[in-house]
C-alpha cells in the first residue's frame, strides 16, 4: 500500500511516499525556521500562509523523486492534531480535495503518535511492546506502545516540555531559536560541572519537571557578570535536562521489563541524550532505537506510517 502523507501542524511543511508502513520513497520537508527566528518563535498566520505556498510543489516535487503518478497513490495520511489549528486546516484541506479527486481513503492522524512511528521506518525488525520516550517542544511523555494504536501513559512532564525549556534557556544565553540545536552544538565546547543545576523530584517516579531547572538558569544568569560563560551555561543545563530524561527513562525500562525502548520527537536529535540513553539502557540488557535526525523532528513519513497502520485496522 502506497500512502501519502501531509504534515502542516506548525512551522515545517512536509510530503512523503511510504510504501507499507515501513519504506520511504520519497520525504521532502520544507523548513520556515529562518522566517520566524526573527519572531522568537512560530508566528501562526505566516506558518498558515507559507503551508498554502509550499504544499502542492512539494506533493509534485515528492511524487517525481518516488517516480510514481497519482494513479500509484493508494491512501492519503494527514496530520489532524495536534498543532496550529490554520496551518492544520491547510493540510487537511489538501488531503480531501486529493481523497476526493482520486477516490482514494484518507486518515486523519495525531501528530504526537506519528513521532513514534519514525522508529518503525528505521528498523525493520520492531514491534511493540516497546517503551517509548517522545521528547518535544510541547510534550514530554513515556509511554508503553502495547501494540499498534495502542498505548499506556506511564509518566508525563508536570509543566515545561524539555523542548520548551532548551527554548528559553537559549533565549536568556543569547542563543537564537529554536534553542536545542544551538545548545547541543555549543555544549561539547564547555564545562557541563561549571553549574550545579537541579533536578526536580517528583511523587511518580516517572513524571518530569522542567520549570525548576529553567528558573535556576535564570537566578544564575542574573547573578552573572557580562559577558556570560555561555558554553559552560548550556552545557550545565543540557547535562542536567539529558540527565532526567536518562535517569527516569531507564527507570521505567527497569521497573516495567522492557527490553527496547525508542525515542521520538524533536528533542530525540539531540546527540548527548542519545549517546547517554543508549549507555544507560545497554548497561541493564535493554536496547535503544532511535531514528536519524531528519526523522526526529516534524516530516510526513511519520504521518504515512501511522497512516498505513490505521488503515490496516
């Protein structure tokens, strides 16, 4: 089965060709980083507009790389959530007016779940039940992927996502958004014992807290003299943010008996929780998946994948 997927949710648009859940032919991602540095953030009338510009060249330029017509389409997948309700609203349009027009199925998918379908693009060989840490700008959560559509929340951050906190951490050392590929560039450059940041301690063993850390960045900062040791800064913080992803995520693979655990989500690119997560999680028999960076962060093959599952039923 040949899916198409459509990803619109934010500031990144993406079309993709995957052939049975597992076989990318095609992935083009067009990136709007640079138009809305200059915000702080993601400004969503220029996201929605810039969806509207870039989706139907990009569907063309996708089905020329997979070297397939629009007769070899045999479902549409697009994301339906969460995300910027007008750029969602452009990429649903485009999946109905296609579903319509070529008499095809289309699926609506939750974005947040599609992340942890990246990982079945990767690794032919797996199947649930994994543990699964998604790690983004809006969400941090472990849950157990019982089966396909299928899931247990086992623990959730409490307030800040660790991609919300990478944000404004950069933005009070002066690093530009978004602020995780800054901070893990920087990092290896500087002293990550130069700052003692906490952790937070929580009544469930695997719930996650940012806003402590993100607050004792600040008091820092502010006690500082000018020109700030910003090296020494993020990589204090990336140590101490990676450390309670690692920390609790291990925990949870322990406690639960879970042999593979796999990450997902934008924050999942980030080389030092990579690295850490997979030594922590092989020195107690459990393995890591992980996809390439191009897969962590926001692309339609996720889309497609997730797609094709759903519509197996």
């Amino acid at each position: 089965m040949l899916v198409l997927g459509l990803e619109t949710s934010c500031d990144d648009t993406s079309v993709a060709l995957v052939r049975d859940g597992r076989e990318i032919l095609a992935n083009l991602v067009s990136s709007q980083i640079e138009a809305h540095a200059v915000y702080g953030g993601v400004v969503p009338e220029l996201a929605s507009r810039a969806h509207t510009e870039l989706l139907t060249p990009l569907i063309d330029a996708a089905l020329a790389e997979a070297k397939v017509g629009f007769a070899a389409i045999d479902a549409v997948a697009v994301t339906q959530g969460p995300g910027l309700l007008g750029a969602l609203l452009v990429g649903v349009t485009a999946a109905q007016a296609l579903g319509w027009a070529l008499d095809v199925p289309v699926v609506g998918v939750n974005h947040l779940e599609a992340h942890l379908f990246a990982n079945f693009l990767v690794d032919p060989d797996l199947k649930p039940p994994v543990l699964a840490l998604l790690v983004s700008g809006g969400h941090t959560a472990l849950v157990i992927m019982e089966d396909f559509g299928h899931y247990r929340l086992v623990g959730q951050t409490v307030d800040d996502a660790a991609g919300e906190a990478f944000d404004k951490v950069a933005r009070m050392i002066g690093l530009p958004y978004p602020g995780g590929p800054p901070i893990d560039n920087l990092a290896p450059s500087g002293n990550a014992r130069a700052f003692d940041f906490p952790q937070a301690r929580l009544t469930n063993p695997y719930d996650f807290s940012f806003s402590g850390l993100k607050t004792a960045v600040l008091y820092t900062v502010q006690k500082l003299p000018q020109p700030l040791p910003v090296a020494d800064l993020a990589a204090s913080f990336q140590r101490a943010a990676v450390g309670a992803l690692v920390k609790k995520t291990a925990r949870a693979a322990a406690d639960l008996g879970m042999e593979t655990v796999i990450l997902a989500g934008g924050v999942a690119s980030n080389r030092e929780l990579r690295a850490r997560l997979a030594e922590t999680l092989a020195k107690q028999g459990a393995r890591l998946v992980v996809p390439p960076p191009g897969l962590c962060s926001d692309n339609a093959a996720m889309i497609a994948a997730r797609g094709y599952h759903q519509l197996l039923g």
